[in-house]
C-alpha cells in the first residue's frame, strides 16, 4: 500500500484569535471531477467556526466531494466541528451531548458564537439555483441569551433570507437529516449503542436512523384522524336527522303561502308602471329645463348693453386721449419756454451783478475825489500858513521839525501797510476756522447719523440672531414676550378669540426675490395685529401698552374673523406674467389673508421684478384690469404716471436665508464702523487745525493792537511836530508837490469816473433790453398757462367720462357675466338631471326591461302599492311574512343538502383512506423487512471480511434488535454479545453495523466521529478498507469521518481528503464547561 503526505493545518495570527487553514496537496483536478459521478446537492463544501465552545476561529475547512478524515489529538476541535455542524443545520443542543444550551457553546470571555456551512447546489436537483447560485451558506449566529439568527447567503454572499423555514425547506430538499445518528454520529451516541443493554434501544435506534420511526409516527396521527373523523360522522349522522326534520317542517310552511302570490305579482306589476311613470316625469321636467335654457340663451340684452357701453367707453378714452395730447402739446411749449426763461433770469442776474458792480466801483472813485479835494484844499491852506510864518521860524530847527515828521509818515505808511497785511492774515484765519467749523458740524452731523444706522443694524442684527431660535424676535425683541402675554390672555378667557399677529410672521413669500416688494407695499401692516372685535382690542391695547411705549405701538386691526377668504376673482388683476401680492404669499390663514385685502387690496397690487417691465406695463400702456400699483423687486412703487424709489435695499422681515441676512448686516456694520473711525480722525484733524488757527489768529490780533497803538503815537507825535508854539511848518517845496501830486491823482480818477459812467450806463441798457426779453417769456409763459388751464378742466371732465363709461361697461359685465353664469348653471342642472334621466332608464330597465306606456302619476302608483303592501302585510300577520318564510325554508333546505353532502363525502374519505391505509401498511412492512434483510447481510458481509462471524437479529413483532459477534471460530465455539468483546472489537463491529445501516438509508453525507477508537491495527485497517471500499462504490456520498490517529497510510486518491487540525496549546487539552443552572430553550 502506497504511502500517503497527510494535510496540514498551520496555525497564524495571535494566540488570542487564532486562524486554522488547510492546505490540500491532493486537490481535485477538473477532469477528476468531471468525470467521477461526486455529490451535487447537499454535500458539505466548507464550515468555519468563530468563538465557538474553546476556539476563537476554527477554520474554514474545505471538505472533499467524497472521503474526508479529519485527525487530530484529543482537544484539537473534531468534535467541535461536528458539534457545530449539528447546531448550525438547526439541531438542538440536546442532540450533540455535549451541552444542555445553545449559551454554553459560546467561548468564555465572549458575547456571540458564529458557525458558517456552506452547502453544495448544483445539477437539477438543485434548490431555488436562481436566487442561491451553486452554493448555499448558512451562516448561524448564536447569543448569550440563548438565542441564535440564522441568515442565508448565496453564492455571492448575499442574503437571501432569514427565516428559519427557509433552513427546513433547503434540510428536507436536500434529505439533510441533523438528527439522525446515521447521518452524524458522535461519539457519545456510539458509546450509547454499544453499551447499551436495551436491545428495544437498539431497534429504536435501526428505525430512527431508516426513518421508519418517523412513517410510523405518520401512520399513528393518520389513526387518530381516521378516529376523529368517525367521531364526526356519528355526530353529523344525528344532525342531519334534525336538519332534515326542520327541512320538512318549513316546507309545509312554505306551501301554505301559495295564495298570496297574486298580490305579489299585482305589486311587482305595479312596481314595474312605477319606474317607468318616474321616467317620464324625468323627462318631462328635463324638457322644461332645456326650454329655459334656450330662451336665456336668446336673451342678448346684456351682452347689448355691453357692446354700447364699449363704444361709448372707447369714444370718451378718444375723447380723452385727443385733450391729453392738446395739454400735452401746450405743457410742452410751456416747457420749451422754461429753458430760455431760467437763462434769461440768469442773464438777467448777472447783468444787474454787473450794474452794481461798476456802481460800486464809480461810488468808490467818487468818493476818493471828494477827499482828493479837501486834501487838496487843506495842502494849499498849509502852504500859505507856511509860507506866512516862515520868516519866524530859524531854519536849523525848521528842517529837523520836517525830517522828524518824514520819517514818522514813512514810518506810519510802513505801519499802515503792516495793518493791512495782519488784517488781511487775521480775516484769513476767521475764514479758516469758519470753514473748519462748518465742515465740523458736518462730520458731527454725518457721524450722528452713520451711528444711528449702526445702532438700529446692531439691534436688528441682534434681533436676527435671536429669531434663529425664535422667529417672532425678528419684529422685535419684547414679541415673544408679548405673544406669550397674549396667549396666557385667552387662556384665561380674557379675549373673544385670539388674537393674530404680527402679520409678518404668518404670511412667507413664495419667491423670496420679491420679499423686499412685498415688504415695501405692505409697511407697517407687517407688525400689525388682527383682533375679531373691539372688546378684544381693547384688552389687546392693554397688554400692548407694558410692552411698547406710546409712539411705536403696532397698528391693531379690527376685523370678523371667518373661515374662507374672501372671493376675489372679479375685483383680483390677473396677468399672464406677473403676480399679485396675494397669489405671491402663502397665507395658511383666511383671517390673515383677508385682514390684508381689506387694509392693502394685496389682490390688485402686482409684482414685477424689473423696474423697466414695470414702467412699459404700468405706463406705456393701460394698465392691467383692476391693477391700482405695481412694484419692483427693488421696491420701487409703480403707478399709472408717477414712479416713487424705495429707501430700503434688503428685506427685513420676510427675507427666508437668516445666514445671509446676518452676514450682509455683518459686512455694514462694518462698513459703518469703518465710516465712524474715518469720520473720529477727520474730527480729530479739523479740531487740531482749528486750535492751530486760532492761536495763529491770536496772534495776530496782538501783533495788530500793538501796530495801532504805534500808529496812534505816530500820529500823535506828528500832531505835536505841526502845532508847536514856533508854528514851524513844513517844507513848502514838498507840500507843493505833494498838492501837485493830488491834483495828478484827482485828473485821474475823474477820467476813471468818466469810463466808469459810460460802462454803467451801457450795462443799464443792457440790464433793460435782458428784463425786457425776461419780461416777454414770462408773458408768453403766462399766455400758455391760461390756454393749459381750460384744458385741464376739460380734460378732467373727460376722464370722469371714461370712469362713469367704464362703470357702466362694468355693471353690465358683471350683468352678462351673471347671465351667462345662470345659463351655465342651468346647464349644468340639465347635464344632471340628464344623467339622473339615464340612471332612472337604467335603474328601470333593470326592474322592467321593456319600456311601458303609463298614463296614471307616480303618485297614484305610489298610493295604490302602498295600499296593496298593507294587505300584504295584513294577511303575512297571520301566516307570518312571505318573504321570511321562504328566506327560512330556503335556509333549512341549504342546510340539509349542505350537511348531507360533508356526510357524504366524510364516509367516502373514510373509505378511501382506509384503502389507502391498508396498502400502505403492507408496503411499510414488506420495507420493514426489506430493509432489515439488507442491514443484516451487509452486516454479516462485512464481519466476515475479518474472518468473523455475526448476526443482527430482529424481532419486529416486540420491536428489539440483538447483535452477536464471534470473534474468530478458532477462539470461540459460542456467539458473544457486544458488551462481551474487547474495545476494538466493539469499533470494529460499531462500524460494520454503521456501514450496514449507510446502504440502506439516503443522506447527502455521513459524519462519524472517532470511528477507530479502541482498534488495534489490524481491526483498524480493515475498517478504513471497508470503509474506502465503500465510499468509492458511493461516489455520490460524502463521507467525513473523525479520527485521533494517523492516516498517512492511505492510498494516494483525488476523491480522500485529509484534513489535520493543529495541536492544542499546552494548557488547553479538555474543553472548558462552565456549569449552568439554567437550561436555555433551543429555538
């Protein structure tokens, strides 16, 4: 016999969570596999155990389609695999004897256990293959509660279902039987067979594993049904003799009811003249109604009235258009007049500018001359009082008298120009620190103002953030507050009804691109309050008044609040292409929603995004039907001819992105922040100036006292100089030139004043023709407005044309409208009682097919049935009702019949299945005996293989099973029982009689655990022959047998597998149970 490598299991990973593979150096090659007749449905492909009883992860074990041994010492898991292999098919715990709990399987320290089988699925017997593919995989998953979840996957790992029936129904497809000790047999259940001296346990334990225990168990409940359904019949023997005497009973009856039927048959005549005279009377009142209906359509009087009204509307808008163009026409000249009017007003101004200028300057020249003259006149007398009194006066001292007195005047002139400067320097600064002042008010006044804008973003900044957690702060921080102060209110019975506000917060636009449109148009509608009476008001201005203080108090409206809103089709502008305010908002509210009609008319207001759409439709045209305004997305209100720009950019309330809102006030604020900063320094900088400025002017006022206080002791000094006693005059020579000099100066300036009369008196003609034109405008102007003013009254008087025509146009509008409304519902009644026409034919076709011709009323058939019922029913008093009577006997007849008829077909069942019964209890024993013969010549077969002998002895009737084996004949004359032969024998015959029960008994694989224990050699090798003999006759068996031996002995073979486990760790030689006082339910 060759020698054989036996497969290795090597352990990876950590101690602590150890992974066991195989490798397989004898795999089966493609055209082994196809050409040997192996297993395709049910066999074991592989299984994987996790935490399971002392292993963290065992596995996965990939099974041959054939022969498998698993070896391994005593701890290494074998019997953990076939534990799990039971649990995880669904077997109880019971079942593997190696717990009382499905809880005692999960490894110590851990919460779960997972067992993972996966199942072949292939050829034609395969199950469900278009949902699970070639392979199923049963994937258990076992609790510490005791529970476990079952899942099963297909073959590309997905779930295809979890219910456990699911499981059974692939088990008994696939002939799977778990509990079964042929099928797998551990070690404690071989044990119990050959130890056992009970031979009723051994026949038990032959019909359990051929499944005729469970088809005899079949047969017994099959007995007891039979018993059942006898007891049934007798019962329903009896109830049929009841129910066929109330049968006979209520027959009588029914035909002692015999004369009535005339009255029936009048009746059901008279019901049949009935439902076609309600026909008629249909028909005729629909014809009356269709008569109606043409003579109103043939009423056109409104719609003539409204054709003569649009005339006459079209007429005074002609009318009214051709007076329009005449003012247009005037107010145009008018206007081209303004121009030349505002430029000769202008030209006007700066001619008299001019006038008085050149006045002032020959005013100026003229009064220089007059002091010209009287300097003159005073020089003259001086040099003749010089001349007097200059003999008298020594000349020495007259000369130093004149050069002190030159120097004064030079100096004087030198302070007098001095003078002039400062004063020109110091009126320099005044202008300086003026205009520093003023553009300081300025800066003060615009800081003022940024700071109030910054005041009022910062509180509605707060305001915003805060309606992040609550809307109603958005219209002020104390609102929450109040609403809450309003709802206690009505709790306590204080209002009527509640009241609603604000406003704002109850409407929500459906474009938020128009929120700032509809904020514009409704203003402070937006934090108003609805009330439903005044009593409420009241006590709504009581609360209002600890909240907001006198001047800002929200607007409260009075209103009956009602359940609809209000119905605006006729007065509502609709356009194709723009909405209202009111089909812009989403209003859940009727109350709300008419609180704003009435206060705003929301319904005539529309909505145009563009402002130069707005003009066109607005403007350039009539206006929309029932449209007063218009605005824009900007805000911008829009009327027939005249355009007003919002003050706001954004939307307060109504704005849907708060982030944004917050963000865009966050970037103002700090705009703002940045305006103040700059304005701070700027401030700064002009007081700094203006400090500056006034030291500087100071000065100078200084410097300009101490110059007039040198100019005075100048003069005084030269006073002094000219009156001494010596009356000393000055130098005569240079007072006569300094007389000639002024006589030069006076020719000058009156030749000055000559050119300066001459240009005065031409820019005087001038300034007249200028007024003169200026004058001729204005009365032209004047002409036009007198011409303008007729106009405008006429042009009046035409509009309120246009509006009374259009009134008129209108009243009969809403006339015609109004008639054609009535035709139409007339109409519509007519459509109406046309289909109730048809369902009263139908509904009488169904009573009387045939149409009938009546001539009496509904009513007099309506008197005459009613009169024919109460006889009916007079004379059912006294025989009991017709219809009842028959209802009775036809339900007592339904009755026999019905039970007569389950009676019936209860004793045929009965018949057949005691038929049925019979045979098979005939071929149950033939198969019986049948299958009895088989193991027991397979047994004796196999003994005499080892040269011994045996007999497997049945006795049916008692339902025992005895086994005798003669070791060798050379050793012992006398069969022995089991219990008498050594350890290995008893394997060796354990294994011939299980070799013997797998020929007669059908599994997909046969599982046996530690089939050679006690064995000596040569017992041993003539098992795994038998037991390799066997499993090559049965190719299309799985075969997975567990050994502590080796099996390196074995033929080389691509149909045996051997699968070695790993050693166990040093400290780990027995499984470790906890003991359990509680015993867990397998589920």
């Amino acid at each position: 016999m060759g020698k054989r490598k036996e497969e290795s299991v090597s352990n990876s990973g950590s101690q602590k969570r150890q992974r066991k593979e195989y490798t397989d150096i004898h795999t089966d090659d493609s055209s082994a596999s196809s050409q040997s007749p192996d297993g395709e449905v049910g066999i074991i492909e592989s299984i994987q155990l996790k935490n399971f009883m002392c292993h963290s992860n065992l596995g996965p074990f990939q099974f041959g389609s054939n022969l498998n041994f698993v070896v391994g010492t005593n701890g290494s898991g074998k019997s953990s695999v076939l534990t799990a292999l039971i649990v995880g098919l669904g077997g109880k715990a019971t079942a593997t004897n190696r717990g009382s709990a499905l809880k005692m399987f999960i490894q110590k320290g851990e919460t779960s256990a997972h067992i993972s089988i996966t199942l072949r699925n292939q050829g034609r017997d395969a199950f469900k293959p278009e949902l699970y593919g070639t392979s199923i995989t049963v994937n258990q998953r076992i609790n510490q509660d005791g529970s476990r979840t079952c899942k099963l996957r297909s073959k590309t790992g997905t779930v295809i279902s979890s219910k456990k029936e699911e499981l059974i129904g692939i088990l008994d497809h696939f002939n799977i039987q778990v509990d079964n000790p042929v099928s797998i047999l551990t070690q404690e259940m071989s044990k119990q067979f050959l130890q056992t001296k009970n031979e009723g346990d051994k026949y038990k334990f032959f019909m359990k594993a051929t499944q005729l225990e469970q088809m005899k168990e079949d047969y017994s409940v099959i007995g007891k049904t039979k018993k059942n359904i006898h007891a049934q019949i007798e019962q329903g023997e009896e109830r049929l003799e009841e129910l066929k005497k109330l049968y006979l009973e209520k027959k009588e009856i029914f035909k002692s009811i015999a004369f009535v039927n005339e009255m029936q048959s009048h009746l059901k005549d008279l019901k049949h003249q009935m439902a076609w005279a309600v026909v008629s009377e249909m028909e005729k009142e629909v014809e009356l109604l269709k008569e109606g209906v043409d003579a109103e359509e043939g009423n056109t009087e409104f719609l003539r009235k409204v054709e003569e009204c649009q005339v006459k509307v079209n007429e005074a808008e002609k009318k009214y258009k051709a007076i329009q163009d005449k003012l247009i026409t005037v107010s145009e000249e008018a206007q081209a007049l303004h121009p030349q009017c505002i430029s000769l007003k202008a030209e006007v101004q700066a001619k008299r500018k001019e006038v008085n200028e050149t006045e002032i300057i020959y005013n100026r020249s003229k009064t220089e001359l007059k002091r010209l003259g009287k300097d003159s006149q005073q020089l003259c007398k001086r040099i003749e009082e010089l001349k007097n009194c200059a003999n008298q006066v020594s000349e020495p001292e007259k000369l130093e008298r004149q050069r002190r007195i030159a120097y004064l005047r030079e100096q004087l002139k030198a302070f007098h120009d001095e003078e002039i400067m400062i004063g020109q320097q110091v009126d320099q600064f005044q202008q300086a620190i003026s205009k520093c002042k003023e553009e300081q008010s300025r800066l003060r006044r615009e800081s003022s103002e940024v700071q109030q804008a910054l005041d009022a973003q910062q509180k509605q900044q707060r305001d915003l953030k805060g309606s992040k957690t609550n809307t109603f702060k958005r219209f002020g921080p104390h609102v929450p507050a109040f609403l809450e102060a309003i709802e206690v209110a009505y709790k306590q019975g204080r209002f009527r009804k509640k009241p609603l506000g604000p406003l704002g917060a109850l409407i929500h636009p459906k474009d938020p691109e128009l929120s700032l449109a509809i904020e514009s148009c409704l203003k402070g509608l937006l934090l108003a309050f609805c009330c439903d009476n005044h009593n409420d008001e009241r006590t709504l201005q009581i609360l209002m008044s600890k909240y907001y203080t006198h001047g800002h108090r929200p607007q409260i409206i009075v209103n009956k609040f009602q359940d609809k809103i209000y119905d605006t089709s006729q007065k509502a502008v609709h356009h194709p292409e723009f909405p209202s305010v009111l089909t812009a908002l989403e209003i859940d509210n009727p109350v709300v929603a008419n609180c704003l009609i009435d206060m705003r008319g929301i319904e005539t207001v529309l909505l145009i995004k563009n402002s130069h759409r707005a003009r066109e439709v607005m403007q350039c045209n009539r206006p929309p039907r029932n449209c007063r305004e218009a605005f824009t997305a900007e805000g911008d209100q829009v009327f027939e001819r005249r355009y007003y720009s919002s003050n706001f950019v954004r939307a307060k309330f109504l704005s849907q992105d708060v982030e944004a809102e917050i963000s865009h006030l966050d970037k103002e604020i700090e705009n703002k922040r940045a305006q103040l900063t700059a304005f701070q320094q700027r401030l700064h900088s002009i007081e700094n100036e203006i400090a500056q400025n006034k030291d500087h002017l100071y000065d100078h006022r200084q410097h300009q006292k101490q110059l007039q206080a040198k100019i005075i002791t100048a003069n005084a000094e030269i006073s002094d100089l000219e009156n001494v006693d010596e009356h000393q005059s000055a130098d005569v020579h240079i007072l006569e030139d300094e007389a000639e000099e002024n006589k030069s100066r006076m020719e000058c300036v009156k030749q000055d004043m000559q050119l300066q009369s001459r240009k005065m008196e031409e820019l005087k003609n001038n300034l007249q023709a200028a007024e003169k034109k200026l004058e001729e405008v204005k009365e032209k102007i004047h002409q036009v407005e007198e011409i303008a003013g007729p106009i405008k009254a006429e042009l009046n008087q035409a509009e309120s044309e246009v509006e009374n025509s259009k009134r008129h146009l209108q009243h009969y509008e809403d006339k015609h409208r109004e008639h054609v409304a009535c035709i139409k519902k007339h109409k519509d009644l007519l459509v109406s009682k046309g289909k109730e026409l048809e369902e009263k034919i139908a509904k009488a076709k169904q009573i009387f097919p045939e149409r009938i011709k009546v001539s009496r009323t509904v009513k007099s058939l309506d008197a005459e049935m009613n009169r024919l019922r109460e006889k009916i029913n007079s004379e059912s008093s006294h025989r009991g009702n017709r219809e009842e009577i028959i209802q009775q006997f036809h339900y007592a007849k339904e009755r026999y019949e019905d039970a007569s008829s389950k009676l019936k077909n209860s004793r045929r069942f009965i018949a057949k299945l005691d038929e049925v019964m019979t045979e098979r209890l005939k071929v149950y024993r033939q198969f019986l005996r049948s299958l009895s013969m088989q193991c027991k010549l397979h047994f004796e077969q196999l003994l005499r293989l080892r040269g011994c002998s045996g007999h497997v002895i049945f006795d049916h009737k008692n339902e025992t099973l005895s086994i005798t084996v003669q070791p060798r004949e050379e050793e012992k004359a006398a069969h022995c029982d089991l219990r008498s032969l050594s350890g290995g024998e008893r394997s060796f015959s354990t294994v011939c009689f299980i070799l013997s029960l797998w020929n007669i008994t059908e599994s997909p694989f046969r599982c046996m655990d530690e089939f050679d224990v006690y064995m000596d050699m040569l017992n041993r090798r003539i098992a795994i022959d038998m037991i390799l003999e066997r499993a090559d006759f049965q190719r299309h068996r799985q075969f997975i047998l567990f050994t502590p031996l080796s099996m390196s002995s074995l033929p080389t073979s691509p149909h045996i597998r051997i699968l070695r486990m790993p050693d166990p760790p040093r400290d780990q030689r027995t499984l470790n149970f906890q003991n359990r006082n509680d015993r867990d339910e397998d589920e």
